[in-house]
C-alpha cells in the first residue's frame, strides 16, 4: 500500500517521520535531564534543609548543655544544707528561653549525710514560674531516665523522651549533669537537670518548607518517634514496630542504619501516604536522635512534566512550520521525476521515438535524464539485435527438433517389435536432459533364432553427442549383422571410433546377443552400466564383469565375451547412468539399491509396465528436480519355447 504513494509524498513522509523521530528523542531526552537535574537539586536542597535543621537542634542543645554545666560547676563549689538555690535556678530559667524547667536532684544518700532539706525545682507555668520540691513529691526520681544515665555514667546524658502533664499529652526531654564533691574523689552527690519541652521541636519540623506532602520527623536512639506529622506516633510506635507491621524490609534496614548513626538520601516510600518520593536521614550527634525529612516525588514530576510541556509545544511548533518548507522541497526534487517517469511510461508502450525531458545542470536528475536518452538509443539498436538473434534462435531450435526427430527415428520405437514372436517379451524408453541427447538402445534379429540387445551412452550431450550416438549405432547394427560376436563387435567399434577422433569423446555400450532356442546369451561390455537379472522365482543380480572399457578412446582395446543362460520367465534390465545418478533436490542419487528395490517390487509386471514403474521411482525421487543427464532402459523377458 506504501509502495502506491508517490514519491513526493513519500518523501515528505519520511522526513517529517525522521523529524517527529528526532523531536521525539530530544524531548524524552530533555525529560530525563532535566529530571536528573532537579533529583540532583533536589538532593542538595534535602541536604541544605537538614543540616540547617540539625543544627538548629544543636544550638538548643549546646544552650541546655551550657546552662546544666554551669549549674553543676556553681552548685559543686557552693554545695551545702543550707544554700537556697532557688533564686539562682529561677534567674536561670528566666533567661533561657529554650528550658521548661530546673532542678537539682540530691542523692538521697547525701541529703541524709548532708542534712539537706529539699531538692530545689523550678518550672514554668504559663507566664510564672513555679518552685517544687523533688523529694516532697513522694516519687522515687532515682529510677528515672534522667537520674539514672549519669549517675552510673558519670557523665552528662540526654534522657529518652517521656510524656509528662495530667493528660500525658506534654513531651519533655531532660539533660542532666552528675554532680561530684568537690574534694575530687567522685562521690556522687546528685545531678543537675534541665528539661526542655519538645513542643518547640514539633513547630521547627511543621514549619520546614516542603511541598505538599512533604514532612520531617525525628527518631530516638532506640528508633522510637520523637516528632512526627501524625500524633499517634510520637512516643507510642517506632520504625521497627511499624516495620513488623507493615512487613517492610527496607524499612527494617533503614530503621537499622538510622539508630547506627548513619546518614543517607534514598528513594522511599512514605509510610504516612504510600506517595513515592526521596528520604532524607541524618544524626544529631549530640543526642544520638535521627532527623529524616520526606520529599514528595509528586512535586518534582509535576516541575519536568511542566518543562516538557513547553519544549513540546516549542517542538509542534517548529515541527508544524517544517510542513509547508518540506512540501515545497518534495515538490522541487520530484517534479523532474515526474517528467520523466511520463515519458519512461510512453517508451514502455513501444514508442521510442517519444521526445525526453532536457534537463539542465549536472546533478543526478539531470544525468537520470541523459541516462534515459541513451538507454533509448541503445534500445533501438539492441532491438533491432533482438530480432536477428530470435530469428537465428527459431532457426536453430527448428534445427534442433528436426535433428530429435531424426535421432529418435533411429532407435526402434514400435512396440512389440516383433509381435509374431511369442517367445520374449522386448521394450524400451529414452529420454533425452535436452532435445537432443547422447543415449542409445537397438534390438534387431539377424536370423530367426538369435535376438542382439545393445545400449549405450556417449559422452556429453546436445547435438555433438547426438552425432557421436548416430555413428556408433550405424556400426555397432553393421559389425553384428555380419555375423561379429559381442565382443568381436565391440573391438571393431572401439578401432573405428578412436580413428581421428580430435575431441576425445567416447562411449560405453552393452551388447547382449540372445539364441533365443535355448536361452543362452553372450554379451560383452565396453565400459558400460552392469544390467540386472530378475530371475523367474524373484532373484535378483547384475550380469558378471568382463574386461572392457569405454570405446573410442584408444585403438586396440581388448573386450572380453561372458555367457549366461537364461531360464523361461527370467527378465534382463539394461539401463544408463541417467537413471542411477538422478538427483533430488537434497543432493541425493536415486542409486542402484532404491533401482533393485523398485524392480524386485514390480517383477511380476510386463516390460512395460516395469518400465513405467521405474520411471515413476526416478521422477518421485527427484522430486522436482531438473533432469541433468539422459535416461535410457530396455527390458527383455524370456518365456523360451511355446
């Protein structure tokens, strides 16, 4: 269907396709670019966000550290039953925004030893601040996060983050100092802590510039949720809980590389929305908390999906200005094309006297152009040749069938030979690979008593050998018409052959002469195919060897003289190599095994009709195949006296 288009328009086709191609791959190409480009922005910008945040975190935490250290260091110098440590902890608390609460938690040991009264806490109440008294609580503080880190550590320690408030709806975490006596042998007096509210840490992660759908959150060393955009997870999940639920591995592995104190910016898949996106995750030191920040997929592909809108739309726009400058190119290029296609299709009529077009300049049309007008010329005078050489063709195949003609008329061709004769049965088949051929069978009786069987092929084919056939035949009927022996015939054939014989051709011949009262046969070969005995109770064997060769090579070839006896119903085949060495398609020969085998199926037909049978195998096995050498057979059956 494609084919019928002009040229023009197939020409215009293909470009814009090659165009539209090219347009194509640039913006798909400009797509992953530019989508490499903002992940790799993206990344710095997670990157730039996150720290800034970190090191918010930090600067809360180095201000906490700073106010504890102090504390510990005054409260170690100053400490003793009676110092009232209450205004020194409310001027601090005051002036530290960032702290919901001071205390100094004394050992209970000490406090006995030491005859303190209380243990001083200050916390804010509002707009107040309030003071408290550790010990008069009645709870057992010693237990907690906060008291127990640094007194076996002695050192300072941030706590886990614990809910505190009548609701539990408040989360506080505590940075707490150990406290030493001063004599410097480390006995443990208490410690120094600070508690700082983590609503001020939720605010910083809710007020982070992302997308929509975007969110920060923020892990304890344990992996347990700090802050996070959904309440019911603070405090009460932890990534690997969420993990077993949700039966995540990656998940499982990033929560492992989180408490590790690993940082990273991998693709994730947000637990809160199932949006894809990016997962940012570092550490703060300091605590030991993990910070991740999510930035959504959704908003980065809606940036290059915005970007390859506008490039596609430059693109069409370009593509559509391109369609009236391509036609106008197709239309110039084609329209020399189809002048002369007009005037090939008026010199495919027979008028080669039809005008061409004269096209100026050298480029390939114009030459295409003066490529037509000689070719023109040239047709005329190879024409004219054309005819000449049929008629020369004519003459010689007329020849060629006269010459079949007078070929085939010397072999006998009337069936039954001898219809008198009741006591053989006699047939035979040629047929030539070309008109003429090189193949020959004769049967004649010279007396009433002895039949002469001969077959033979020559050399070659076509009308030399066809010549080379009729010589051989001429003198092989006259040698035994005058009373010769098969092999005495066949030495005077070779001797007459060999004489001025320039083109070495030559022939291998059978001869078999029957006396036909008792059946005996004397035959002598000169180079030819053994034919076959299809005894009367179904054997089946090749007539023996004797000393011969194929005749017209040299003079004074011996052929030796064998003798058989034939019993009634014995059949003798004699064949040429055209029907041993008929090919099929596959390069197989038809060979003497497949030839016994068709004659042992088919012994209890006529000549005839074993014959036909055969030639039928032949063609079967060719199977299409060109016939590439004559195929000659002649059957002689026996019945003896009647």
């Amino acid at each position: 269907m494609f084919h019928n288009i002009s040229i023009r328009w197939r020409l215009f086709a293909f470009v814009l396709a090659a165009a539209g191609i090219i347009l194509a791959v640039v913006i798909g190409y400009g797509y992953l670019e530019a989508r490499e480009l903002l992940e790799e922005e993206l990344e710095a910008k997670a990157w730039q966000l996150s720290n800034a945040t970190a090191n918010k975190i930090v600067t809360v935490e180095k201000a906490v550290a700073k106010v504890a250290g102090g504390l510990a260091a005054t409260v170690a110098v100053h400490s003793g039953p009676q110092t009232d440590y209450y205004p020194l902890l409310e001027r601090l608390l005051a002036e530290t925004e960032e702290l919901s609460g001071i205390a100094i938690a004394w050992d209970p040991g000490y406090r006995q030893r030491g005859g303190i009264a209380v243990s001083p806490a200050v916390h804010r109440e509002g707009n107040r601040i309030e003071r408290s008294d550790l010990s008069a609580s009645g709870a057992n503080y010693t237990v907690t996060d906060w008291y127990a880190l640094p007194r076996n550590l002695l050192r300072p320690s941030w706590s886990e983050p614990y809910a505190t408030g009548s609701g539990g709806d408040s989360l506080m975490v505590t940075y707490s100092v150990p406290l030493s006596a001063k004599t410097g042998n480390n006995s443990f007096l208490g410690v120094v802590k600070c508690d700082v509210s983590l609503e001020w840490l939720r605010e910083l992660l809710m007020a982070l510039p992302l997308e929509k759908n975007g969110y920060a959150f923020l892990l304890s060393r344990n992996g347990t949720y700090v802050a996070h955009p959904q309440n019911n997870f603070i405090l009460k999940e932890n990534i690997f809980s969420r993990a077993e639920e949700q039966d995540n591995a990656l998940l499982r592995k990033l929560g492992r590389e989180m408490v590790k104190g690993r940082s990273g910016f991998i693709r994730y898949d947000s637990i809160v929305s199932d949006e894809k996106g990016w997962l940012l995750y570092q550490p703060i030191p300091s605590t030991g908390w993990v910070l991740g920040v999510f930035f959504p997929q959704e908003a980065m592909s809606a940036k290059v999906a915005e970007l390859s809108r506008k490039e596609a739309a430059i693109g069409l726009l370009g593509f559509l200005l391109l369609l009236p400058v391509m036609l106008l190119i197709a239309r110039s290029i084609t329209r020399p094309l189809l002048q002369l296609d007009k005037a090939a299709r008026i010199l495919a009529t027979g008028d080669l006297d039809a005008p061409l077009p004269e096209l100026r300049g050298k480029n390939e049309v114009a030459r295409l152009a003066d490529s037509f007008t000689t070719m023109r010329d040239e047709l005329k005078v190879h024409l004219a040749m054309l005819e000449q050489t049929a008629a020369n063709r004519e003459r010689i195949e007329s020849e060629l069938r006269i010459a079949r003609d007078i070929q085939m008329g010397l072999v006998p061709k009337t069936f039954p030979p001898f219809p008198s004769r009741r006591d053989f049965e006699l047939f035979a088949v040629m047929t030539p690979a070309r008109q003429v051929g090189g193949d020959l069978y004769d049967f004649f009786m010279p007396d009433d008593d002895h039949l002469c069987i001969a077959i033979g092929d020559v050399s070659g084919k076509g009308v030399p050998a066809a010549l080379f056939m009729a010589v051989t035949r001429t003198m092989l009927r006259a040698f035994l018409h005058n009373g010769d022996s098969p092999g005495e015939a066949l030495r005077h054939l070779n001797d007459d052959l060999a004489q001025n014989n320039d083109y070495c051709m030559f022939v291998t011949v059978f001869c078999l002469v029957v006396h036909l009262p008792s059946g005996t046969c004397r035959f002598a070969n000169g180079g030819h195919n053994l034919p076959c005995i299809i005894r009367a109770g179904g054997d089946i064997c090749f007539l023996p060897k004797t000393q011969g060769a194929a005749l017209g090579v040299m003079e004074g070839l011996q052929v030796a003289e064998n003798e058989i006896v034939l019993a009634p119903g014995d059949t003798v085949f004699l064949y040429t190599d055209g029907v041993t060495e008929a090919m099929n398609l596959q390069g197989e020969l038809f060979g003497d095994n497949r030839m016994t085998a068709e004659l042992s199926r088919q012994r209890a037909l006529s000549c005839t009709g074993l014959l036909g049978a055969v030639t039928e195998a032949v063609a079967a096995h060719a199977d299409g195949a060109e016939q590439s050498d004559d195929i000659t057979m002649v059957a002689f059956r026996y019945f003896g006296q009647r």
